[in-house]
C-alpha cells in the first residue's frame, strides 16, 4: 500500500482557517493551478471530514462551496466537490465568491466550505468551515475538525479510499455507478451561475440589514433613501482596487449604485492579481494613484477607495485628504477607530429618529492588540469595550457571549488588521466598513419629523466637548480621534523568528527576563515617560485574565504588558503572540500620544527580551 506522508505537509489548522503552500512548486509566489496528487487528497480528506460533520448535525445535508481567485482554488474545490458528492450532500458551487457573501449564502444551507488563504501569497491556499450562523467554527468545534483531519492523513487505508473517490467520482461504501456520481458533480458545475445569482441576491440584502441595523425592509430603505437625497447636491464617489480578487464578482457595484454613489473600478478582472495581495498601505499606492488622478480629471466627489485582500473580507482604506490635496491611506488602527465611532453613534442616531431603544447598553468586542484609541472611543458613547485573543472567530464568539449577557453589540473586530464586523455580520466585510465611513459623512445634522436631528459626527463631538462645524470632511473627524502612536502588522518590525516551539517555555523565560530588566529599566521609563507600574494581561480565545502572575499559563494566547502612570491610568502597552496561520511570533507596541520615538524603544526593548528568551 502506498505510503503518502501527507502529515509532513504541516497544514496550519487554526480556528480562522487551515493554511498551507498548496502551488505544487512548493514556493510561496508560484501563480501556477496546479496542486499534487497528495494535496487532492488532503483537499478531498477535508471535504470528508466537514461532511461526517455535517451529516452529524443535520438530516438533510446540504453545503455551500465556494473560493477565492487563486489559482490552485479551482483544483482544490474539485478535489471536495467529489467528495462531498460521494458522501451524498447536497452542494451548491458558485465558484469565485467573496467570503462575506458565502457566509450570507450559507445561512440557506447546513453550512460551507470556502476555499481561500485570505492575505498570504498567491502560492498559499486554506480552507474555511461554518455552519448556518454566518461565521467560521469556532475554536472548539474547530479542533474536532482537527481532530479527525489528522487521524485521516495517518491511516493508509484513508488514503487509499479518498484517492479511489477523486479517481472514480464515488465511493466504495455507495451503490452509485461512477456515471453517475460523474454526472452529478457535472450538473453541479452546470448550475454554478444559478448557483452565483442566488448567492449575490443573499447577499445583498444581508448587507442591506447589516448597514441600516434593520431587517425592516422599509426601513433599509429609509437609509439609502437618505442617502441618495443627501448626496443629490453633494455628490459621492468610491474607488476600488480589486486586485482580481473575489470581489470582482460580488455587488460592491450594485449596492453603492442604490445609495446614489459613484463607483470607480481598478484591477477588477476576476484573478489578475496584480500586485501583493495583503491590504496594507505598501499595497494601497496603487488606489492612491488613481484617485489622485481621478481628482486630477475634475472628479472630485472621489472621497474614499479601498483594496479588499483575496478573499474579500478585509478592506483598508485611502481617502482624499481634502487639506493637503493629496490621496492618503488610512492605518488600520484608525479605520477601525472611525468604524466603531461611526457605529456607536449611529446606534445613538437611531433613538432619536426611531426611539428604539438601539443606544441602551452598548459593548465593542476587540482583539488584545487593538490600540487603545479604542477604549477612549467607547468610554466617549459610555458603551464598554471587551477584548479577545487574536482571531476573527475568537472576537466574534466573545460579542455573541456579550450578546448573551444582554449587552448591544454592534460593532467589533480586529483594529490590528483594520476593518471590522458589524452586527449581524460575523465576518469582516469592507462594504460594512465604507458605509460606516458614509454614514458618518453623509448623515449630518436635519430635521425630521418636525425636530431637529443631530449627525453622527455632531453626536461624537458632543461625547467630547468639542466644537461642531456642519461643513466637515473626513480629515476633520480624523483630527478628532484619540491619539496613539501603533507598530503596523506588517511592519518588519512587527514580525520575529524563534526557536522554541512551546510558548508556555518562551512566555516563561520571557517573564524571568522582564521583571529582571523592568527592576533595572523602571527609573528611566518614569522620568522619559512617566511610566510607573505595568500589568500583564493574557488573552484565550474569548477570555482576557488581569494581572497575570505566571505568564507559562498564557500558553499559545496574546500577552500583553500594560504600561500605568502613577494613578495606574494606561499610557502604553507591549504585546506578543505566535501567529495561528503562519510560522511567525507577532510582536506590537501602543503608546499613548504622538511619541514614535516611545513606541520605538519599548518595542525594540520587548523584541530583545523576547530574543534572550528565545535562547534560554
């Protein structure tokens, strides 16, 4: 029997999604379509292993599966969708499809399979699981995954019954004939564009609910009807960078055209990726430029662009810096900052127009890493701010936790990849994050209904104490927020490489290092810097532990060391945690103020504890 090993390939299997090198190459950059024999069975092992799951859960089966614009996605759905045939699910296949609108999809259908390595380079693949609820598994349901994916690559018999399906289109175990296994999986393929309608008829009027926080028709439209009278004498216009990603094929078009805004496309033929794939501002030049040669032209409602990442999920933002004259990129701690004061006081606006009660009991749910611009954002609207590990699936369990506790959360996310998820969303979505942008630009100050309506911006600069102008521009509420000086994700500075595999031994020779160093240290920190004291604070999934006295029980978690003056009030934070998709230690620092010098010496300090501790 022949021996695959498909185990050595170490596929990365964290909550957010399982990753590897799938180019058939083995290089990282490789564009080719092509993935080995032993990747179509990993793929096909996957699919199996979602459909035992499934198949547990429901008495009528049914999966959504669907990819990015990579090349070696199609390979890879092939490989399941056989699969899954042989299993005897039901499956719908619209091939290239936004993560966002599969997981509005997939709220028709038992749950989804979407093939996708989100940012990673083009040679990379994943696979992503979720059910009805609009999101990925979470971590524990994840492991069962795991689990069995892992008992599955180490049996050759597996191996062997996987590779007769992908050979035969059926399995042992069934009584269909190959013909017809073949020809249902060919009839799949045939109703993919019915299949591609449905999804993005799904979609859009999930994102209607989600923009307007109303599954009220009449009411989502009362929204985008006042958009589209507000911008009647203010015109709007949108840029996007496609990079031939998945959303090329979604409604970004459709929906910015029923609000009455403009729509520029660049990039957008489906997988022509054109430059690195990760929405960081090295990748958004490109957006940049050509806004700034659409204002050049004399199109100058052209106010904000953004670059979805692959999958469509992430989207970070340029806007018209209507001072300087110039395109400008936004970092990804700020566009969350505005996404979630957009949100907080849009929830605000509604109890006056509607008087629902939407502003009663708000919450934000965040990542450890998020700056702390963010706390200062909440405490303005008196909404609290609750923080989980890294990880898209850990911060959306904790809102849905919060949820339960009878908390509104209408807004949460990752401020350290930018974007965010909105309510009922469970996932990132840059259509989400733009219309937050529209919304406060556009909702301002009115009279409806006899009474006088504050705008979103107006609301915010009340919670401040702050001067409010009705003639305002994005520029004017950026000046408004909080300001923190944050290492960027992708920032060479931002990544290590380490040895030790087990956290728990770094995290713990990490903490000998640091309260050595910190005895030393403390008096210049309070003389530079007014730093008088520190609090470790370790993440878990959806679980933050204060003044963490033994940092080993982090484990594989975000440790985070809070910086406090003398009234124990926050002025900077360093943290640290292993990536869960890539083989990389993840390091960050936060510092209260536009102190880069600050932010510099306490990362480059946590970088060299980390790096003594790497050695022990």
């Amino acid at each position: 029997m022949l021996k695959y090993k498909i185990m050595e390939h170490k596929m990365i299997t964290s909550a957010s999604g399982w990753r590897k090198v799938f180019a058939i190459s083995g290089d990282e950059n490789d564009n080719t379509t092509q993935i080995s024999e032993n990747d179509q069975i990993l793929s096909g092992i996957a699919a199996e292993v979602f459909a035992d799951y499934i198949i547990e859960k429901s008495s009528s089966p049914s999966v959504i599966l669907g990819r990015d614009t990579r090349p070696t996605g199609k390979a890879i759905c092939e490989a399941m969708l056989k699969v899954l045939v042989a299993k005897n699910i039901r499956v719908k296949y619209p091939g290239i499809i936004a993560a966002p609108e599969i997981m509005a999809y997939g709220k028709s259908a038992s749950g989804f399979i979407y093939i996708s390595a989100s940012h990673n380079p083009i040679g990379h693949n994943g696979i992503k699981f979720g059910l009805d609820d609009g999101g990925v598994l979470n971590g524990t349901e994840n492991a069962r995954l795991v689990k069995a994916l892992n008992e599955k690559c180490a049996d050759d018999a597996e191996i062997e019954r996987i590779k007769a399906i992908l050979n035969e289109h059926k399995s042992p175990k069934t009584a269909n004939s190959p013909e017809e296994a073949r020809d249902e999986v060919q009839e799949i393929l045939a109703q993919s564009q019915k299949s591609k309608v449905e999804a993005k008829a799904a979609y859009m009027s999930f994102s209607k609910e989600v923009i307007s926080a109303s599954s009220d028709q009449s009411e989502q439209e009362k929204l985008f009807s006042k958009i589209r009278q507000n911008l009647l004498s203010n015109k709007f216009g949108i840029i996007a960078d496609m990079n031939g990603s998945a959303r090329t094929l979604s409604i970004d078009k459709t929906v910015f055209k029923d609000a009455g805004i403009s729509y520029y496309g660049l990039n957008d033929e489906p997988g022509k990726i054109v430059h690195a794939i990760i929405p960081e501002p090295e990748n958004l030049v490109w957006c940049a430029s050509e806004m700034e040669r659409l204002q050049g032209e004399g199109k100058t409602e052209v106010k904000l662009g953004y670059m979805p990442d692959c999958d469509g999920d992430r989207g970070n933002i340029v806007f018209w810096n209507e001072k300087a004259k110039k395109a400008e990129v936004l970092k990804a701690q700020e566009v969350f900052a505005l996404s979630v004061l957009s949100e907080l006081a849009y929830m605000k606006y509604l109890d006056e127009v509607s008087a629902g009660g939407c502003g009663k009991n708000l919450a934000v749910a965040a990542n450890c890493p998020t700056s702390m611009r963010i706390d200062e954002v909440t405490k303005a609207f008196g909404a609290r701010l609750f923080r989980a590990e890294v990880g898209e699936a850990n911060v959306v369990n904790l809102a849905r936790k919060k949820r339960s506790e009878g908390f509104t959360v209408r807004i949460l996310g990752e401020g350290s990849n930018g974007g965010n998820i909105t309510h009922p969303a469970a996932v990132r979505d840059p259509l989400n994050t733009i219309f937050a942008l529209v919304k406060l630009l556009v909702l301002r100050d009115s009279e409806e209904g006899g009474k006088k309506v504050k705008g979103l911006f107006h609301i915010w600069c009340d919670s401040q104490n702050l001067p409010y102008n009705n003639d305002f521009s994005l520029c004017d509420v950026i000046a408004t927020l909080p300001v923190y000086c944050t290492t960027g994700v992708a920032e060479e500075r931002a990544i290590l490489k380490i040895k030790t595999t087990d956290h728990s031994v770094l995290k713990a020779n990490f903490q000998k290092i640091f309260e050595e160093e910190w005895n030393c240290k403390k008096s210049e920190l309070s003389s530079k810097y007014n730093i008088e004291g520190y609090e470790a604070i370790g993440t878990n999934g959806t679980e933050e532990t204060r003044n963490l006295s033994d940092y080993s029980k982090n484990g594989k978690g975000g440790l985070k060391i809070l910086f406090t003056d003398k009234n124990k009030s926050p002025l900077a934070y360093i943290w640290m945690r292993g990536s869960g998709t890539e083989p990389v230690f993840r390091v960050l620092c936060d510092v209260k103020g536009n102190n880069s010098a600050e932010e510099h010496e306490l990362l480059d300090w946590e970088r060299s504890m980390i790096l003594k501790a790497d050695k022990i």
